[in-house]
C-alpha cells in the first residue's frame, strides 16, 4: 500500500523530501547557475526521484504518481526550491502526464507514463511559432490527414529544451474557422526521431541555448497520437493550467535576487549609503508584501479552492520585481557591471549580470506580462472591449 | 474587487460593514466633508455622535472601560470600510489611539472618565502629542505644563486634551481640559476638509490627579498605541484606494470618447489594471499586518505594520492620483469626488510615518537582528 502523502503531516513531508535530496542531489547539482540544465546533466536526480515515487507529484498514484492535492504540492514546490534542487526537463511530467491523464487514450497512458517516469522519453512543448506568440491562435503549422497518419509543415520556436528531448507535443492546425480561430487547433504527439523533423538551438542573452526552432517538413505522425479530439485542441491544451499557475507567481525569482543584492551590498558597504538603503528598503518591501499577497492565494488553494484569474497580478509582480532588483544590483556593480563574468566579493561571487539577463525573460514567457494584463482588465476589471 | 478577506465565524465583520452603510447613507462621507469644510469647522459633531452610538470610537476598548473589547481583526474591517465611505472623522487617529492607551493604562479616575467619554461620544479627546513638545513640571499639588504641539486633530471641538509632557523620568501622558488658564490654540486648514490645531500651554496647571499615564509604562504604551493606529489607518487607506479605483472604472466605462467607452482602450485598462494591482497588495499587506497582530506583539507583527501602513499609503495615494487623472478635467473640479479621495489618502499617508520613513524603520528593525 502506497503512502497517502496527503495525509503525512506537512512537517513530516518537508522531512521525508528534504531527505531525499540529500540522498539523490548530489551536492554539484544543487543551487545550479543555469536555469534549464538539460536532461543528461541531472538524469541522475531525475532517476532518483523516480526511483522513490517522488517525481510525479500531482499524477494520481495509479499512474505511479503522488496523488498530491495543491497544499501538498506547494509544500513540494517550495522545498525544491529551498533545497536548491535543479530544473530537470519537466514538460513530461508536468504538461503530457496530465494532458494524458485527463484527455489520453488508454493506449496513450499506457506507452507514454512509464516512459516519462523512467526517463526513456524527454519531452518539450511546441506552441509558439514565429508569427505566433502572444496571438497563439494565429498558429500556422499544419497537420493534413493523409490515410492513417497526418503530414506536419511548419516551424515552432522558442521551445525549450528540444535539442535534449526526443518527443515534442505540438499544437497543429487541422482546420480553419474564419470566425473562431481557436477552433480547428489539433494536439498531437510526435516522436521527433521521425524523418523531417530538426531542431536548432538559439542561444539566449545569457549564453545558453535553453531553447530552440523546431522545423516540421513532411513529418508522418500516426493518428493515433492525437490527444482529445481533432479541432479541439484549444481546450484540451488549456484545460491542463490549474493550480499550478500560482507557481508563475512565486517570490522564488526574486529572493534569489535579493540574496545576490544584499551579498554584494555587504561587501560594498553599501547599506551605509542612506541612498542606497532607501532604495533597498523599497525593493525590501515589495517582496515582503508580495509574500502576503502570494499567501493570499496560496491559501485559496490550501482551502481547497480554486484561483481565480487575479491570480495574474502575482506573476506580473514577481516578474517586474525580479527584475527591478537585479538593475539596482547592477548599478551597485559600478564599473563591474561591465563584466559577463561573475563579481568577486571575498571568498564568494555574485552573478549579478547573469540574474539581470536571466530576469529579462519571466515578463515574456508564460504569457507576457501585457497579456496578462489585458486578461485582468477583461476577466476581473471586467472593463468593455 | 479589492478586500479584506478574514473567517467571519459569527458575522461581526459583516455587521461592521452594513452598520458602516446604513450610517453612510444618512451621512454620506463626501457630503459630510463639504459641509465641515464649508462650517469651517474641525469636525462634525452630529457624526461624531452617531458614530459612538454605533460603537465604532470605543470598538478597541475593553469592555471594563465602556467599550466593546474588539481586536485588530475588527477594527480594520470597520477602517476599511470608513475609507471606502469616505467618512473622515478621526476614527484612527482617536478612537484607536486612544483606546490602546486607556486599555493599557493603570486604574485612574481621570483615564476612566475620559474613555467612558470617548466610548459614549459625551466627550472629545484630543491627542496632543506628537509635533512638538511639552515639559511637565512637577509642583505642589500637580504638574505644570508648558509647551506647544502642531497638528492636533479635533482641537476646536475638543472638550479634553490629552497631551504628552515630558516628565523628570521620561514622557507621561497629562489629562488637560480644554478652555483651562494658559492654554491657546491656532487652526489651520488640513487638506481633508478639517482644521488642525497648534496647542500651546503656558504654565497650564494640571492637578496630580490629571496624571493619566505615569512615565514607568508611557513609552511601551505609546509604542503599542502608535502600531495599533498605523494599523488602522493603513487599512483606511485601503479602503480608500478600493473605493477610488472602483470609482475610476465606473468613470470610465461610461465616458465615451471616439465612439466607445474610454475604458475599452489599451492604453486606460493597463493603467487601471496597475491600479488594482497595486490595491490588491495594499489589502494583503493589511490582512498579513491583523494576522501578525493578532498572533502577537512581536517583532513579526511590528514589522508587518510597518510595511502595511507604507503599502498602503502608497497605493492609496498613488491609485488616487492616477484616479483624478483618468476623470480627465472633471478630476480636477472640486466638484467631483474623487479629488476628495485624493486629498483624504494624502492626510493618512502623511500621518504617523510616510512610507519611506516607514520603510527605513523596517529595513533598520529587520537588519538589527
């Protein structure tokens, strides 16, 4: 009989992860300066966590997952991050293994789950392409039936991690409505060892190739990898967003950032500069109230509710602040600011341009930070169109 | 929309806010503002009345001294909506100030009176201690009180003053009458529609019995006082910005320029989107401040009012100003409402700490650890 997590006290839940790191993290591992390290740089945490049933945390535990409700899962998110435990390709655990879950054939489940869980297949996310972003539904490569199979043309971008994954789930247009452009969106599942398929990193402001192009010419994908219905793929794609869009939202960013700001003030003597502490306390304040409003919602979920679309303010905020504290590190930089290369302070380094260009991102992805808030001025604000 | 969200077990909270409503609509707060500033007057004394009626100046008060023993928990739900209703008679500023200092305080005839006055609204209290100061000399049969405090709230209509004077062994709080030898008082006009007064006491004789809160326990108390207060105001300006924001969105949904409603445009949703950003973090600041408040008087709750009371002055005044803008001319008239918003966000965010004072406090307590 498997553990109900659930039901463990949170503490002894902290204590039972926390143990698990340290026995399959290894210390190099943790607190890593990239972001996205690819699968063969952690597979050995990836296997870990598998190997003791911890690496699916939401999947129902039929499935080989924890069956983790929202409080449990935070607790989960939270410690990972205070343990320092790196990103590993997560797309399949996160985004295919629920997408299957809830809208996968019983064949689906059965080839796909277990190859997440061992590692066998690493997966990446297909949506945006060159000329859709923000306007998803814009999305123009397309999937024509073709006997047994649909034959894939067109180009995906910004899709992280495709040069170490070896399955892309896409977004594919399969018919066009004049009217409701997010009608005739089909999601499908392709093995990117097909012939046709190429990826291209792109490498990013910060040095690294987190994402990639990904180019579809004539791909057969069988049919039977639909995910839901064809045409449908809109709301099969966003059905699987649920709680887990508070973690857009999480101060984790900027805490980071903040630690990094008051290590360099430290050695600068910066926090006897009343200037400078006047800006700090500034910066100081708005991640202490962000925890209170991050509380709020993470409450929500506690109670066993459902977030609503406010939700959004949290990711703008985090985001902005994210990056408001990384430019204050850089002007206390001074004349090091000219560096690529990490700060020295004494025995420690401060990666104070690798945080400034790193916080470029959150505002874009994830919806971009104007997106959400056109989707707060219609959804909450209910302001007329 | 913005709010306070607290478990309302027995419904107090909801009767908070309906008893604030109903009075709101005998006394509408702008209104009530016009006419006091049109009387040239420091407050309105019929309000006041109605007010203690309600409860609302001895909420915080034990209920050994007349009053109804609330907690934070309570008081910022009413804080929040006297902001919201734009009634502007000094609930924080006096009740909540003077209610921590008379629960605080050692068994006193004097002190007792003057709560039992504050409770039922028989008498107006007004506090004298914070801009400027007064020395108090002990005499034969009392104290001398010499000295002068500026922006004193309620001074004109005030029946007593409680006015903190500095002793041989530190600061006490002195329970002066008004109209007594040697007491002289200058109004000035206050942006929120009122009169502030500058007290002077020229060798004012208070006898030993006017000794409300002796120098042993003043400072503690005070400190107590000054964080229940803040808390207060803090949750009054939140109230305050929800108002004003809803206010502009009414606004400009329905002014039409170009064809449609001005709120239909990019340009005006962002900005009202930012507005409401920031009041959301105003009002989970002010929730987290009654949480720590209520778990205990700690470093944890001090410093979560600080931060309350400069988020929300913040917001309060920043959304209040944006609000007039978005009202285009019509924010600039005095006509308009939301200029009062404006004026009476500014008056509570200046009281008892702007935020960057408020700020650095945090950051000095948080790094003195």
């Amino acid at each position: 009989m498997a553990t109900d997590w659930n039901a463990v006290s949170d503490d002894d839940f902290r204590q039972a992860f926390a143990r698990l790191v340290e026995d399959c993290c290894p210390p190099e591992l943790r607190f890593m300066r990239k972001q996205r390290p690819t699968f063969d740089e952690v597979a050995v945490f990836y296997h870990g966590l598998a190997e003791a049933g911890w690496l699916a945390p939401t999947w129902p535990v039929e499935h080989g997952g924890m069956g983790l409700g929202p409080a449990k899962h935070m607790i989960y998110v939270e410690e990972w991050g205070r343990l320092g435990g790196p990103r590993i390709p997560d797309h399949g655990i996160g985004l295919v293994g629920p997408l299957l879950i809830e809208h996968g054939t019983e064949e689906q489940k059965a080839f796909h789950l277990p190859r997440i869980l061992s590692g066998e297949h690493v997966w990446c996310q297909g949506y945006s392409e060159p000329n859709a972003g923000s306007d998803l539904a814009s999305l123009r490569t397309a999937a024509v039936r073709d006997g047994d199979a649909f034959v894939v043309n067109g180009q995906k971008i910004w899709t992280t991690l495709a040069h170490c994954a070896n399955w892309i789930f896409v977004l594919v247009r399969t018919s066009r409505d004049e009217k409701v452009r997010q009608k005739g969106i089909t999601v499908l599942l392709v093995d990117m060892r097909s012939p046709g398929v190429r990826v291209r990193p792109i490498a990013n402001l910060r040095g690294e190739t987190d994402f990639c192009e990904v180019f579809f010419d004539d791909v057969r994908v069988p049919a039977e990898n639909v995910v839901g219905e064809i045409d449908q793929g809109w709301t099969v794609a966003k059905s699987v967003l649920g709680h887990e869009r508070i973690f857009l939202g999480a101060p984790t960013r900027p805490e980071i950032a903040m630690e990094r700001l008051e290590k360099l003030a430290r050695a600068r003597g910066a926090f006897d500069d009343p200037a400078f502490l006047s800006r700090y306390a500034k910066l100081r304040l708005d991640l202490y109230d962000l925890g209170s409003a991050f509380e709020r919602h993470a409450r929500i979920l506690r109670e066993g509710g459902e977030l609503g679309a406010d939700v959004s303010m949290l990711k703008i905020f985090t985001t902005e602040l994210y990056q408001r504290i990384t430019e204050e590190t850089l002007a206390l930089a001074g004349e090091d600011a000219r560096l690529f290369d990490d700060i020295a302070t004494g025995n420690d380094r401060v990666d104070a341009m690798n945080l400034f260009l790193d916080a470029r991102a959150p505002a874009i992805f994830g919806g971009s930070n104007e997106i959400q808030r056109n989707i707060l001025a219609k959804a909450v604000l209910r302001l007329p169109s | 929309m913005p709010q306070l969200h607290f478990d309302d077990g027995d419904g107090t909270l909801e009767m908070l806010r309906d008893s604030v409503a109903a009075l709101a609509a005998h006394h509408p707060g702008a209104a009530s503002l016009r006419a006091r500033r049109e009387a040239g007057a420091d407050m309105d004394r019929e309000l006041w009345g109605a007010m203690a009626e309600a409860g609302w100046t001895g909420l915080m008060l034990s209920e050994a001294l007349g009053g109804s023993g609330l907690g934070p928990r309570e008081q910022a739900v009413l804080s929040e909506a006297l902001g919201r209703a734009l009634i502007c008679e000094p609930v924080a500023g006096s009740a909540v100030f003077l209610s921590t200092l008379f629960n605080g305080a050692p068994d006193n005839a004097e002190g007792a009176r003057l709560a039992s006055g504050l409770a039922d609204g028989s008498l107006i209290v007004a506090r004298a201690w914070r801009n400027g100061t007064v020395q108090a000399r002990a005499d034969g049969d009392g104290f001398t009180l010499s000295g002068a405090v500026a922006h004193v709230d309620q001074a004109q209509g005030a029946t007593d003053f409680l006015v903190m004077g500095q002793c041989e062994g530190g600061p006490a709080f002195f329970s002066v009458p008004a109209g007594i030898s040697g007491l002289g008082l200058d109004l000035q006009r206050s942006v929120d529609g009122a009169l502030l007064g500058t007290l002077r006491l020229d060798g004012c004789h208070v006898p030993a019995t006017g000794l409300v809160i002796g120098p042993d326990i003043c400072a503690p108390l005070l400190e107590r006082a000054v964080a229940a207060t803040r808390l207060a105001l803090a949750a009054e300006l939140a109230g305050i910005a929800a108002q004003a924001l809803q206010a502009t969105i009414d606004y400009t949904t329905t002014r039409i320029q170009f064809g449609k409603p001005i709120a239909s445009f990019q340009a005006i949703q962002h900005r009202l989107v930012d507005m409401w950003s920031d009041a959301e973090l105003a009002f989970a600041a002010v929730n987290n401040a009654v949480e720590e408040a209520e778990a205990g008087e700690g470093r944890a709750a001090a410093l979560a009012i600080l931060a309350a009371k400069a988020r929300a002055g913040d917001a309060a005044v920043s959304i209040c100003r944006r609000a007039v803008h978005l009202h285009g001319a019509m924010g600039f008239t005095d006509e308009c409402d939301i200029g009062l918003f404006l004026k009476r966000a500014i008056s509570l965010n200046a009281m008892l700490g702007q935020p960057e004072e408020l700020r650095l406090a945090f950051v000095n307590l948080e790094r003195a650890a």
